[in-house]
C-alpha cells in the first residue's frame, strides 16, 4: 500500500484571497503568553489593558471579546510571548479556512467576522 503524505492545510496566510498592496494589511503584534500554540489563521482579539493578543472570546470581558486580528503564522505563546505577523486591515479571506478557539460557536463566529469587517477584512 503506498503512503499518504498528510499535509497540514493551515499553512502560513492560507486564509488570504487578496490584501492591500505591499504591506499595509499586515501589522506585528505580540501574543500573549499562555495563549498555546495558534495556528495560522487564529482569529485574535487584542487585550485592553497589555495590547497584546490572545485567541477571540465572545465572552471575554478584556477586550478579547472584540476580533482584533488573524495571525498571519502560527505560533507557540505557552510559556512566553511571541511576535508574530497578523492580518489587521484591507484583507479578502476564506471565512470557512479561519481558526477559532474551542467553544466559539455560530452565533460567537458571526460577531466576529463582524468585528473584522470594522477594520475592512471581508469574509467571503
């Protein structure tokens, strides 16, 4: 029996359909740590008091509850912060490839796509 090679579909900026010219959708930013490890296309929301980023909670009360961001690569913010490129304005993405938290539901996803369309990232 041949091998399946397996690759991972959340590659880095896989959620992209177009972006502003050059650079200008793209900002760095840092993820918190004891965020865990993100993948590519996390939906972040930004945290009020550090400005740090963390994955969206609609029931967040710190400002994680806002979608801020879509992290550009993964990361692993376990034990430390982590910076990292994120999608933050003027982006066309694939809203079914994004990454959210466990426990994000429908209703959790829509107030988010919602949250990034403020900052001109259109979910198609």
């Amino acid at each position: 029996m041949p091998n399946i090679m397996h690759e991972d579909v959340f590659q880095t900026a896989h959620y992209i359909v177009s972006e502003a010219h050059g650079y200008r959708s793209r900002d760095v930013g840092v993820i918190a740590a004891g965020a865990g490890k993100l993948r590519p296309g996390a939906v972040l929301g930004r945290v009020t008091a550090s400005g740090k980023y963390v994955p969206f909670d609609p029931a967040g009360a710190d400002g994680s509850e806002t979608a801020a961001a879509i992290l550009y690569e993964g990361c692993d913010a376990t034990d430390a912060d982590q910076r990292r490129t994120l999608t933050v304005r003027a982006t066309e993405i694939h809203a079914d490839v994004l990454v959210f938290a466990d426990g994000v539901d429908d209703t959790g996803k829509s107030a988010a796509l919602a949250d990034l369309a403020a900052s001109e990232i259109v979910a198609r």
